[in-house]
C-alpha cells in the first residue's frame, strides 16, 4: 500500500514514523485525522493501531479503512488507557492544537512506551521573514491556515520543544528535521519546516 | 405471486414477510421462576450462509417488534428499521442473514403478560414472573441455536436494544463476533428511571388496570396513552420539537378551549391513542422495570481471565438528552480499560434520541463499513 499524503513534508514524516516504529509494534495515534497514518502502518508494517480523533468526518474515514478509532478530544480520553500499553503514542501535526499540552504529553508518556511528536516549526526562517518584513501573521505550506480559521492554538519552535523537555526532563531519544521535504541538519530551528522527536520518560 | 399492495416496494427493499413462531418449554428466569412454555416472534431476511457466519440479531426498543424490515402483506408502512435493512443497506442482506424477535414479556407474538398461561387458561397479566434483561437474551439465545446458528457476526440496536447487545456481550460473550450498541447505557440514570416510573404511574394508576388484570374488562388506555406521550417528548429535542411544531400564530389566540389548541399537542395525543391499539399496558410496566433494573455492571462485565475479543462500535447522537452521549463514552471507557477493541462515534444530530431510527445517512456509513471489514476478517481468518 502507498501513502498517499499532499504535503510532502508529512508524507516524509509519516515514512519516518513507519521507520520508527517498526514491525508489529502498537501504535495510539492521537489526532489521527483521516486515518491515512494508521492505515499504512497496519498494512506495510503490521503494526496493531488505535487512533483519537474529534472530527467526525474523519472518523467514517478511519472507520471506512477498519481502523480502530474514538470519537473524542485527545484531552478526554487518556485515562482510559493501561500505563505502558502501547509500544508508541504518535502525536503528528496534532501537538499544536491541544489544550492541556503538560497533561497530554505526561499521561502519552505513561501509555507508551515512547512518544513520537511531530510539529511545524513555527521559526522557521520563512515565518521569520512573512512576519519581519510583510507585518502579516505566517502562511506556508507547513502552516497553511490564515490566523482566523487556524486550528492550531500553539506555536512553537524546535528549541521552545528541546527546551521544554528538558525542563520536564523527557529524554529525547530520536530527533529529524526535514526540510523542503528533505532531512536537514543545518541550524534547524532556522531551516528546518517540521520537527520529529522521539521521546521518552 | 402478486402482492396487492397500494404502495410500490423499492428494489433495495426485502419485499413482503412474514413473522414466524418458534416455541420451546421450561425457560428458567434469572429469578429462578420457571415459565413452561415460551413462543418466539421472529422475523428473519437474507440467506444463512453454508458456514452459518454471516447472521446478524438485531435487538429492538422498549416498544418495537419483531418486524423490522420489509412490509407484512397488506400493510402500507414498513417495518420499524426498514431504511437500515436490505439491499446494499447498513445490514446488508445480500451478504447477512438478519434476524430479529420480539422480546421476552412482549405483546407482538412472544410470550408475555398479555398470553394465556397454560396453568388457568386466563391471561396472566401481572401473575407474570418478573423478567430481566438477561432472560431476554436468553430467549434470543434460543432461538438463535434453534436457527442452527452458533456465533453471531454482530448483535445491534438502539436504545433497550443497545441493552440487550451490552447484555448479550455479557452473557454470551463466546456467541458473538460483535456488538454495536447504539444511543444506550449500562444502566439507566436516575432520570431515566424516573421518566419510566411516571409512565408506570399513569398507567397503574387508570381505573382500568385492576391490578394488571384487565383483559376481560377493558384495557386502561388512558393510563398507557399518557405513559406513551411523556415517552415521546422524552425521544425529541427541544429543536427537533421547534422544527416539527412550530408555533402559528393562530395558535397564539388568547381565546382557548381544553382541546388540542397546539400542534404539538394533537401530535401528541394522536400518538398515544395510535400506541393504546397496538401495545398492551402491563408489557408497558415489566420492560420499563427490566430496563431500570438492567445493570451490566453489576456482576464482572468481561473479566480479563476470560480473554474475550468482540468487536464493538459504540454510537450515540450529540442532541440525546434521554441516553447522553456520556453514558456512551462510558460504555467506551469501560470496554478500553478491558481492553476491547471499541470504535466509538458520536454523531452530530438535532433528533434527540430518536436520532436512532432518523440519521440513517451517517449509521449506515459507519456500520455498513464496520460490518464489512469484520466480515472481511472473519473470513480471512478461517
């Protein structure tokens, strides 16, 4: 089965995230949109998924592929899953739309066994010009929302994520940064469009 | 075989059926009371196939019957789930074999306060054993083996219906792929008990009901008439309310009568005495107590020693006010702590709880898919 995913920058992360988590691992994504991550990772990787997900358009779509899917806010739901009962938690493009991000990543981290994270990164040296120079709150193909239809509530940078584990001492075990949907490892904060981090308690 | 029928039946229609009987003796009650005899209504479309996977139970409401889909010979309305069931529906009968029976304490065929007891020869009325929900899905159970059937692809239904597929995920938990329930709780709230506890006081407290016995002497209409209104407000919403009566303005006229001034209120009183024709009082007072004392809860509800793997999907409707939407998520809740594989949708509607037998369009997406891909499963794995 192929991904099929328009922005190439996440169909790159999604490939990663294949990657990552291996063969017949278990997965919990969490905003797991239409489904198209899951759905991939069951057929090419074997991979036992559930997902969340808050749109209810979304969910006929996940249900329509078999997928294992909750109607619910990532928010709402957390407490029901057993410590350690997933191999990953995967938060892709979904970080920045949640409201209790520190309750979030701490009960993701007590489910999984790791988090996989990915994120636009909101410092990218296109951001900085389109709100240097025009004055203009960011358009891009990573964050294509205009700031009034945006569902995006956080806007964070790869060092606002390094620095807020460190302070919450999560152990980042993986990290990529992708660019141009390319790997990149030159300053990415500045260069880098989307950020995927691995952690771990 | 010509039909005189005055309406056409559509191609995605089951056609014309018949309810057919299935009667067994010595049914022993969760309260260890014993009913000698026990008939079954039941109604059955599709084809069983040869490996005998491919049937599916659906389970009916407080007041539904046996006839679900299709149209009884004669008859210009269908069955009650009709738009769900068929060619290419929700429950498609080209590829599953539907059944569906009237319940344990019913009026429409099976067994119940309304039949004669074989001992006096008289109906029993209220000398009929209390029943739960376990017996009646012990008496599914029973038929189910009596169709040749050992595991169903799924159990589904709505309201008491979604109490019974809880109950059947309970009971026999190794006679069932899985469960869909939908709009329903695993037991009723104190609301929900006493909305029913005022229908039972409306119709016990009619003249006519004497006890429960009152076959020879006139049934207590007015009693059930009112019960049967209070559980039509309780099925709408106060938009799908607006929506179907709204107000006119000669309706607004400071000069009024005791007669139905409103459209609301002609609607309502229309149902009550439609529902006094076709249902009996004292069914009325032993499903309402069975559904207020159904608790899946109360005992070990898929113990984890077990190792038991259904498939549930989980639906309610976000304007239900009658079986919240929370009562769902609890069902959720409690089936991912036991580790069950639960898909779960609450579908935007301004029905109420009605929204069960209305939002046709977004059930049969999830559960036609659902069923598929399991039947799919199943198949691959033998």
């Amino acid at each position: 089965m192929r991904l099929i995913v328009s922005n190439k920058n996440i169909l790159l992360s999604h490939l990663k995230i294949a990657d990552i988590v291996g063969i017949k691992s278990t997965v919990l994504d969490l905003g797991c949109g239409n489904g198209d991550l899951m759905a991939y990772l069951e057929k090419n990787k074997n991979v036992n998924s559930q997902g969340v997900e808050i749109s209810e358009d979304a969910i006929y779509k996940c249900v329509e592929k078999g997928l294992c899917v909750l109607h619910s806010d990532i928010d709402g739901v957390l407490d029901v899953y057993p410590s350690n009962s997933f191999d990953f938690v995967i938060l892709s493009q979904s970080l920045q739309q949640v409201k209790r991000i520190d309750d979030v990543l701490e009960e993701s981290l007590r489910i999984g066994k790791k988090v996989i994270i990915v994120f636009p990164n909101f410092a990218h040296i296109s951001l900085r010009v389109m709100l240097f120079f025009k004055g203009r709150a960011p358009v891009t193909k990573s964050l294509p929302d205009r700031w009034n239809d945006t569902p995006n509530i956080r806007f964070l940078s790869i060092k606002d994520f390094q620095k807020f584990c460190e302070e919450k001492k999560y152990k980042i075990i993986e990290k990529y940064f992708i660019s141009n949907s390319k790997y990149t490892h030159i300053l990415p904060n500045l260069f880098a469009q989307q950020a995927i981090f691995v952690i771990t308690k | 075989m010509e039909h005189k029928l005055a309406i056409k039946i559509s191609s995605k229609n089951v056609g014309i059926v018949e309810t057919k009987y299935f009667t067994f003796n010595d049914l022993v009650l969760e309260n260890k009371h014993k009913l000698s005899q026990v008939t079954v209504a039941y109604e059955t479309y599709g084809t069983l196939s040869e490996k005998k996977d491919n049937a599916i139970l659906i389970a009916h409401a407080f007041t539904g019957d046996a006839h679900c889909a299709g149209y009884h010979e004669g008859d210009e309305k269908p069955g009650w789930w009709d738009s769900m069931i068929g060619h290419k529906k929700a429950f498609d009968t080209d590829k599953y074999f539907v059944i569906c029976s009237n319940v344990l304490a019913g009026c429409q065929g099976t067994t119940g306060p309304s039949s004669i007891n074989p001992e006096t020869g008289k109906e029993y009325g209220t000398d009929f054993p209390v029943i739960s929900m376990a017996d009646i899905v012990t008496v599914q159970k029973r038929l189910v083996e009596y169709l040749g059937i050992e595991k169903l692809l799924s159990v589904a239904g709505g309201s008491m219906g979604g109490m019974q597929v809880l109950q059947w995920a309970m009971s026999y938990p190794e006679n069932i792929c899985s469960a869909i329930p939908i709009a329903t709780t695993m037991r009723h709230s104190p609301q929900q008990i006493a909305f029913n506890e005022v229908g039972r006081q409306s119709v016990m407290g009619d003249i006519a009901w004497k006890y429960g016995h009152y076959y020879q002497t006139g049934n207590p209409d007015r009693g059930l008439a009112v019960a049967r209104m209070l559980g039509h407000i309780t099925y709408m919403s106060d938009v799908s309310m607006q929506k179907k009566f709204p107000i006119k303005e000669k309706e607004k006229s400071v000069k009024f009568d005791f007669n139905a001034d409103f459209e609301v209120e002609e609607y309502l009183r229309y149902r009550g005495s439609a529902f006094v024709k076709r249902f009996d009082a004292n069914t009325y007072l032993y499903i309402s107590k069975a559904m207020d004392h159904f608790d899946v809860q109360k005992e070990d509800f898929l113990p984890a020693e077990k190792n038991i793997n259904i498939k549930f999907l989980v639906i309610s409707f976000k304007s239900d006010w009658l079986y919240p939407s929370y009562q769902s998520e609890n069902i959720v809740k409690y089936l991912k702590m036991k580790g069950q594989y639960v898909t779960y949708c609450n579908i935007h509607s301004t029905y109420g709880h009605d929204a069960f037998l209305l939002e046709i369009k977004d059930e049969t997406n999830l559960i036609k898919n659902f069923l598929s891909n399991l039947y799919d499963e199943v198949n691959s794995v033998k």
